[in-house]
C-alpha cells in the first residue's frame, strides 16, 4: 500500500488471465498479465483477498506513465469463489 501526494490510498497489482477461446473454428489458449493500480476505495476490498485470487475486475486503461505499456485502473472487484 501507497498514498498519493493528494494523500489517496494506492495499491499496485499484477493481474494474469488464462482462458481457451476459439479462434476460426480452432481452439486456441490465450494468456495475458497486466500492470493495474487501484486507487481510494477499492483498495480496502482488493487488499483483504488473498494473493492468487479469482475475481472479475472493472475499470479503465490507460497508457502508463512513462508512455511505456498499459495500466488497468481498478475501479470494480467481484470475488469469485
């Protein structure tokens, strides 16, 4: 956990997502991690789970600040069990 200079709590994450999908009739595996920061709020429900958890995220992208990459800003989290 961080603070802003505007003194918001801020929590830097990792996020990796694996799934088969189907692409021209062919199955195919897709896996992807991405930066994210969660900022306010959310922080509080994203630092209770547990390091490896499942859930269904909401939010935002934006490119980061060094112009290098993308950031998932955090704005929703559903557990999922």
């Amino acid at each position: 956990m961080r603070y802003t200079p505007a003194g918001l709590p801020a929590l830097d994450l990792g996020l990796k997502h694996e799934s088969e999908v189907s692409e021209d009739g062919q199955p195919r595996k897709v896996s992807m991690e991405m930066r994210a920061v969660a900022i306010g709020g959310i922080t509080k429900a994203l630092g209770a789970m547990a390091l490896g958890s499942e859930a269904l995220y909401g939010g935002f992208i934006t490119s980061a600040r060094n112009g290098r990459g993308l950031l998932f800003h955090v704005t929703s989290v559903e557990p999922q069990a």
